[in-house]
C-alpha cells in the first residue's frame, strides 16, 4: 500500500510519520519510511539545492529538479519496497508538485499532473493523508523548527517564500482534496498529535488487513 502525507510548512507531516510509524510496529505491520526531495541516492544530492536559500533556480529548473527527484525515487525505492509486500509512507509527492508548482508557483496543474505521472511512469498514491493548517500557523511553526534546528539556510527556501504563496499552496491541496475525495482525506492539523493519530488510524484501518500492497495507476482510475 502507498500511502503519501501531504501538507503545507508546518504541519506536522514528520510528526505525524514517526507516530505512524510505531503503529506500524506495533503491529507488525512491513513499512519503509521515505520523502521527497531526497528518498533516494540522486534525491539526497537533489534535496540540498532544491532547499537550500542560497540556491536561486527558475521555477522550470526547480519543477524538472523534484520531477527528476520524483522519476528515480519511484524506480529505486517505492515500487521495489512495494513489490516487496511493504506498507511506503512517503513525506510528500506528487500533490506537493501541483500545490507549490501549480497553485504556488502558478504553473497550469493539468500539465504538473501530467509530468509527474510521466516521471514516475504513472504510479500514484493508494491514499494520501493531507494535514490542513492555516497557512500563517504553519510558517510560524516551521520557522520556529528551523531556527531551533539551525537549519534555516540549508532547508528554509520555502519557508522563505511570501505568506500569499503558502496560502496559494493551502487552497491548492484543499482543491486537490476536493477533486479527489476518494484518496485524499483531510485532517485538522490544529489537534493534538494523539488526535491527529487518531484520526489517521481511522482513514487507514479499513485498509489493514490488505494482503496485497500495490500502487494505483491512473489507467485504473480514469
């Protein structure tokens, strides 16, 4: 099963991870841990000029980079794991791509859609868990953990951005939940982590007892 967690700056996405992840092993459950920028190899190298300050790229570049990014990420970590018969919870994909490219960065959504199926050969999540968060909590919450973790300059290129764009950001994933009612599930990111969790294990029980973990294709949904 493929299960991506999605969200603006500060919402809680890694928090959100670790406690899914001691579900998981609780439950004796397979799972791999992975994000995007930097799941794999090249992704690593990739994720340090994608969210770097000093880093100045044209918004073409910085969609080619995370599609790049996207394209070996799907080839050398997730569909192996996935063949493997693992759970993968991965730290933002494709949904991230038409919010901050598309709404964000006001590039056409249809076309980013398009792209990142094409970079990851048209794989897409089972489910995604978005984590809705006014747009000005959670810039305040991510500059507060990147000042905490001295990691403001080499991780903080968006937190960086005006609060019109994180805003543009949010409306983006709220559409994409809308337009796709079926895989995204919307959580309140203003609860407590346990209720976060809570609600989490809620979307996902129904889908525990898979027996055979896979990824959709978007020539089995459309």
């Amino acid at each position: 099963m493929f299960l991506t967690i999605e969200g603006i700056e500060g919402s809680g996405k890694s928090t959100l991870i670790t406690l899914l992840a001691r579900e998981f092993e609780s439950r004796s459950i397979p799972f791999l841990l992975t994000m995007e920028p930097g799941g794999s190899g090249l992704g690593k190298d990739l994720r340090r000029i994608l969210l770097s300050q000093s880093s100045s790229l044209d918004d073409n570049a910085e969609l080619f980079l995370f599609l790049a990014d996207r394209a070996q990420h799907a080839a050398e970590i997730i569909r192996p794991a996935l063949a493997g018969g693992q759970w993968v919870i991965c730290d933002r994909y494709a949904d991230s791509t038409v919010a901050y490219q598309g709404y964000g960065r006001g590039m056409d959504p249809a076309f980013l859609r398009n792209a990142s199926d094409f970079a990851a050969k048209g794989m897409i999540p089972d489910i995604t868990l978005l984590l809705d968060l006014p747009a000005e909590e959670g810039l305040r919450r991510a500059r507060r953990r990147n000042g905490l973790m001295g990691t403001a300059e080499s991780e903080g290129r968006f937190e960086a951005e005006e609060m019109a764009f994180h805003q543009r950001v949010r409306s983006g994933f709220l559409e994409i939940a809308r337009l796709e009612p079926e895989r995204v599930a919307v959580l309140d990111a203003s609860q407590t982590p346990e209720d976060i969790l809570n609600e989490a294990m809620k979307r996902l029980e129904p889908r525990m007892n898979a027996t055979a973990p896979h990824a959709l294709s978007r020539d089995n949904i459309f």
